[in-house]
C-alpha cells in the first residue's frame, strides 16, 4: 500500500527560504496592502512538503527536527503529483530496500511505489530520496548508496546517462536531509518568483501597449460592440435598454481579458472598472435619448401632425438602414406608463448608430487607460525598489540547490577532507597532498555532477591551514580571564560574551569559549575585577577530528555569581544597538552566503558589518568568510555572529573562536577575511541534557543580586559604586 503525506511547515525549519521570504515582505507589503497585484502573496506562503512512501510513518523528525513544527494537512493512499505553484513545495520519497547477496537493493514495495510516480523526470529536480538502513546493522556507506542510486536512476530515467539520483540520496540518518528540502523549497520559490516576474513584465508590457496602440483598441472595441447586435429601441422600456446595456459590458469586458490588458489587477478591482464602462454607456445612453426628443419637439413645431407623421416615418426609415442586419425580427417589450406592450422588430429605431459606435468605443478606451493608470500611480515609488529585490534575491538564491549538489557529492568521496564555495569559486579540499587523490576526486564528480553552475569555476586542491586564537583572553561584553595581579607588562587576557541562558530553577548562565574561560575557572569585570562567575561545563573538541557528526565546538558556560549586583539585558542585540527577540540557527552554512552578517565583540570597534562571501566545510571545522577585513580580531572569541540586520527578529548563528589563514601557499580565492567557527545550535546540543536550560533570547533586563561572594568582596565592590551592565 502507498502513502501520501502531505505536510505544512514553519518557514523558519529552512533558514534560506525564511531570509529569502523576509527580504521580499519588505517591499512586498506596500502591495499586499492594496491589491493582491502579481500573485504575491504565494511567496510568503508556508511550504508544503509530500511525503510518499511504501509503509506507514508517524514521526516526521528527520524532515524538519522539531515536531512541533509542522502539521498534518492531510493521509491518503491516492498519490497526486499536479504542479502546485501557489506556494513553496518540495516532495520526499521514502525508500525500504533490501539485502540480496550482500548488496542492497530496492524492495518490491519500493518500485511499486516508484510504477506510481507519473512524470517523475518532471518533478526530479525537487525530490528528496530517503533510504532507511537495510538492517540494524547496516552501514549506511557512500558504495551502498551509489549503488542503489544506480538501480533507481536506471528504473525512472527514459535514456541512459549521468546518474542523476546520487545527489537526491540520502540514508535516513544524515543531518543533510533538512538542508536538501530547504533549498528544493527555495528553488521552488525561486519558480515562483520568476511566476511573479514574468507577470510584471507582462503587466509593464501591456501599460506601454496600451498607451502606444490607441487606434487599435479603440477599433477592437468598436467590433466588438457592432458584431453584438448591440440596438437601443425608441420605444423600449428602461429596464429594457439597461439589459442591453449589460450584456455589452460583458462583451467588453471578455474583449479586455482575450487581451491581457489587465493582468495584474485582482477582481476586486476589476469591478470598479466594469462600473466605470456601465456609466460611460449609460451617459451616451441619456445623451442620446435627450438628442432625439430634442430632434422630435424641434419637428413638431415645424410640421403639421400629417407631415410629422411622414416626418417620423422617413426618419425611422433612415435610422433603420442604418441598423444591424442580425437584429431580432420581433421581440415583446412592456411600455409600464402605459400598461401596453411594445414589440420591438427590425422596422424600430435604433438609439444609436453606427458613427455612435466608435465614440462609445473611444470612450471605453479612455476608461480603460485612466483606470490602469491610477492602478499604476499608486505603485510607482514601490516598484523600482520591488524589482531590484526581486533581481538582488535571485542572484542570491539561483544556485543555492546545485551548490548544496556539489557539497553532497563531494564530501561523500574519501579523498575529500571539506568543501567550500568562496566567491566565484567551489573548492574541493583534499584530505592529502598527492596527485593520485586529485584525479579521483576529479573523476567521481564528473560521474555524479554537470559542470559547476552559473560563473562558479571548480578548484581541488590541498589546504594547511593556520589558526589564530583569539584569546586575549549585553553581548558582546568583555570578559576578562585573569586578575591584573601579574605583571605590567604582561597583556590582559579577555574574550566576548556570547548569550545569556536560564536553567529550570531561575539561575542564569551566559556563554563564551573554552580557551577564554577554562574549566572550573572565573570570570572577572574589565572594570574592578570582581568575580562575574565560574565555568561549569566546558566542551572543547579535538581540532583535528575529521568526523562531520562530532563538530569542532569550543565552549564554556559561566553560572552568573557576581561579587555584585548586575545588570543584565537578555535578547539579542541589533547593528543599531537595541535588543530584539532572537531565533536560534539550525541551518547550513551554505544557507546564508552572501547574506549580511554582524557581530558584537569585545574589542573596538565592537560592532562590524560584512558579508558572508563564502564558507568551507571540513568535516568538524566550519570556516567563515566575511568581505569585512578585521570582522574579528583578538579577544572576540566567544562573540555572536547574527545574519541580518533586522529590527523585529535576530538570527544567532555561530560563535567566533579564531581568525584562519591558509598556510598551504596556494593562490588566494577572496579579498574577505577567513574565521572558525561553530554553529550556536550545535553548543546548544551539548548542553541540552542540564535541566530546562533556554537561551534568554527575549529582550528584557534582569539584576542579580550578590550569590557568592568571597573574602575580598568589600575590596572589589568599594571600587565601584554602580552596578555592573552586561
């Protein structure tokens, strides 16, 4: 039996949508507000991920790692695959193989699922294959998984060729498969936007047809209204006429839409315009009416009633050579001033005609061109600016899916130590420095990949790198290590503050690294020396782990035990200064380059702004490349770095530890500066097992009072009589 689950998500699981989405809402909501014009309000729309698979699921942890983050939209055994773009999807195929002779191969529950995927080729390039280990004690290897992509890639594609699957493959295990549903998302995005933009390109295109082409309007219109059999009879009542009146501005209102004149504009207002056009026909309408009887007094007071008799006769004669030809023949109109019925044939008068056409046709063209007009007046200082975040976003985003392509294929060979995307370039880090390494890892991206996307050229090479501590030992506060009781020459010793957090019974914490704060070791005041509290859980990794499930981390958590009161204001803190609510990030690296970045550290200038501009990734080590030189410098370690610059929601991503060069003597790829880092998430983790501790990620400041103080807390105190302020 087949499964299909479809799920709704929090656009926060996938940071690269959720920053995309923010930088459109900007710009975007001037348009929200007034008209729903280019559909776009589907871009901020939460995604929606189809979950297909040959058995029963009921935990759905590996596709957005909180539970709570998502809900069930709807279960069915009827498998719908119909392109949806009215919001952000992305599809993930559950596998169950099995072992046959050793090898692990598709199940035949697996290609009856996969018989039912129509079009699969279609939908490709946004599925996510997930493969469950094909026993306990499977070991989930690269081989395995080439294999089985192998089988799978020669059952769905219709001619043989590059194995398009192995990228798409993940075993169920691997911390990735969020990553990879989070850019096939934001490539779906991405298919809306480019939805979006064309139909701007459409709405502009058809503003200049509209004003450039006014003679061809003006005689589509005219057709339209003399091929309606469109007649106003002299005698006919005037809820009569008004139906008459109505089936034309429906004619007229088809004309307009077989034309795309209004391709942006919603319903809504639309209606407005149909009024417009209704009191345009509705005033030639009287003026004529008032023409005519204006026409009879001026006969009857020329005429005898014989000869306004023959008068009349000959006028309607005239007026009725003039009609269309299609008119009814006889209709049966009521008269109610006089309780009589009028049957209204082909020897009536019509109101109008045909010279009277084009005029009611010019009108409706002016109409027309004045309505739009004022649609567009109301957009014209949003839409530059609308536009240049659409291109800005797209230059960002376009390559976000084949870059994380290259990151899976790459960091699967055994030859590779790291992957990185630095500018123009996507970097392949050998684990040694030989030729042989080279060729292979050469040759197995080749099997698995196309050619690097867009203007990114390839480079695989070996690195040594050299790194720098930054241990000179409110965010961003310095935190001193030692007591100025050593030597005047000797130099202070400091790092930054992290983030403050808050255990289950009401005693605060805050973070910096392993190498500012030691085991069991203190935190003193730059300003008196006072004890600000002691490390009681550190986690500092080995450096030269290669394994990308245990992550470089070099952390320490201070319980706040002053000598004296603080004060201590919680959230985190904005490029402007003030303190905001704080989301933790649970993402890529990958998934903020070339996204604005900031930190707030201990050494001046405390604040720097920059761009990430690149990032490798070496297994453990995260490496970080900013466009600013000196983002960080020596006593930052610990520092937060936040993405954005948002003045609603900050974004805490990772903690700086040290500056990194490369040592190799290869040719640098970037004019930015290189750092270490660790994501604040991964700190988070490992420490997630002390009871009920949460960051205090909402602005708010809290004293604390005097915990544990010391022999010589008088002396420390007395040098300062203001509380201290983090």
């Amino acid at each position: 039996m087949v499964s299909c689950y479809e799920l709704e998500v929090d656009s926060e699981v996938y940071t690269s949508l959720w920053l995309t989405q923010k930088s459109f809402r900007k710009y975007a909501e001037p348009f929200m507000e007034k008209t729903s014009i280019f559909e776009i309000e589907n871009i901020f729309r939460k995604p929606r991920i189809i979950v297909l698979t040959s058995f029963p699921v009921d935990n759905f942890d590996f596709v957005v790692g909180v539970n709570n983050q998502l809900k069930m939209v709807s279960s069915k055994n009827i498998i719908q695959m119909a392109e949806n773009l009215f919001r952000p999807k992305a599809i993930v195929v559950i596998l169950n193989p099995t072992r046959q002779q050793g090898n692990c191969r598709l199940s035949e529950k697996d290609v009856n699922l996969l018989d039912k995927l129509n079009d699969i080729n279609e939908i490709l390039e946004n599925i996510v294959f997930v493969v469950k280990a094909s026993d306990s004690n499977g070991t989930d290897d690269t081989e395995e998984l080439e294999k089985l992509s192998s089988e799978l890639s020669s059952r769905i594609s219709k001619k043989r060729g590059k194995n398009e699957i192995f990228k798409k493959m993940f075993w169920l295990k691997d911390d990735q498969i969020s990553v990879r549903i989070g850019v096939c998302l934001l490539d779906s995005l991405i298919h809306l936007i480019h939805k979006m933009k064309n139909k701007a390109h459409r709405f502009i295109q058809s503003m200049k047809d509209l004003e450039n082409n006014k003679e061809i309007h003006v005689q589509s219109f005219e057709k339209v209204i003399s091929k309606s059999g469109f007649r106003l009879c002299i005698s006919a009542s005037q809820k009569s006429n008004h139906t008459t009146i109505r089936n034309l501005r429906h004619l007229l209102k088809k004309e307009i839409d077989r034309k795309d004149l209004l391709v942006c504009i919603e319903i809504v207002k639309r209606k407005k315009l149909d009024q417009i056009i209704k009191t345009t026909l509705e005033t030639y309408l009287k003026k004529r009416m008032l023409h005519l009887k204006m026409d009879k007094r001026d006969a009857c007071k020329r005429c005898t009633s014989k000869e306004l008799s023959s008068t009349l006769l000959k006028t309607r004669s005239m007026t009725n050579e003039m009609l269309p030809v299609n008119c009814a023949s006889t209709t049966r109109i009521s008269v109610s001033k006089t309780n009589r019925t009028h049957t209204c044939s082909s020897r009536c008068g019509n109101v109008f005609c045909r010279k009277d056409y084009r005029e009611i046709a010019k009108g409706v063209y002016t109409d027309l061109l004045s309505f739009v007009t004022r649609f567009v007046n109301n957009y014209h200082k949003d839409i530059p600016a609308f536009f240049e975040t659409i291109a800005d976003e797209m230059v960002k985003r376009t390559n976000s899916l084949k870059i994380h392509e290259w990151k899976t294929v790459a960091i699967r060979n055994v030859h590779v130590k790291g992957f990185g995307c630095i500018e123009n370039n996507i970097c392949v880090n050998l684990k040694t420095n030989d030729e042989t390494g080279k060729k292979a890892v050469s040759a197995f991206l080749k099997k698995y990949l196309n050619d690097p996307p867009g203007k990114y050229k390839l480079r695989i090479e070996y690195k040594e790198r050299k790194i720098t501590l930054f241990s000179k030992l409110e965010q961003g506060s310095k935190i001193n290590r030692k007591e100025t009781e050593m030597r005047a020459d000797e130099p202070r010793k400091y790092g930054s503050l992290g983030i403050f957090l808050k255990d289950s019974k009401g005693t605060y914490f805050f973070t910096t690294c392993a190498h500012v704060i030691g085991e069991e070791e203190h935190a003193y005041s730059p300003d008196d020396d006072s004890k600000l509290g002691q490390s009681v859980f550190i986690h500092h990794s080995e450096s030269n782990t290669n394994d990308k499930n245990d992550p470089y981390i070099d952390f320490s958590l201070i319980q706040v035990s002053p000598e004296r009161t603080l004060t201590c204001t919680f959230g985190l803190k904005t490029t402007g200064g003030d303190f905001i609510n704080g989301r933790i990030f649970r993402g890529d690296l990958s998934e903020i380059l070339n996204e604005n970045v900031y930190k707030w550290g201990a050494t001046e200038p405390c604040l720097q702004k920059g761009k990430c501009i690149g990032f490798e990734d070496e297994g453990s080590l995260l490496y970080m490349i900013v466009d600013t030189k000196d983002f960080a410098k020596g006593g930052d370690s610990g520092a937060i770095v936040c993405v954005g610059e948002d003045v609603e929601t900050g974004l805490a991503a990772f903690v700086i530890v040290a500056g990194s060069t490369d040592d190799s003597g290869s040719e640098s790829l970037n004019s930015g500066s290189s750092y270490l880092v660790y994501k604040v998430s991964d700190a988070l983790d490992r420490i997630g097992t002390i009871s009920g501790m949460t960051p205090c990620l909402n602005p708010y400041i809290r004293t604390i009072s005097i915990s544990s103080p010391v022999s010589d807390s008088k002396r420390a105190a007395s040098k300062r009589k203001t509380p201290d302020k983090l």
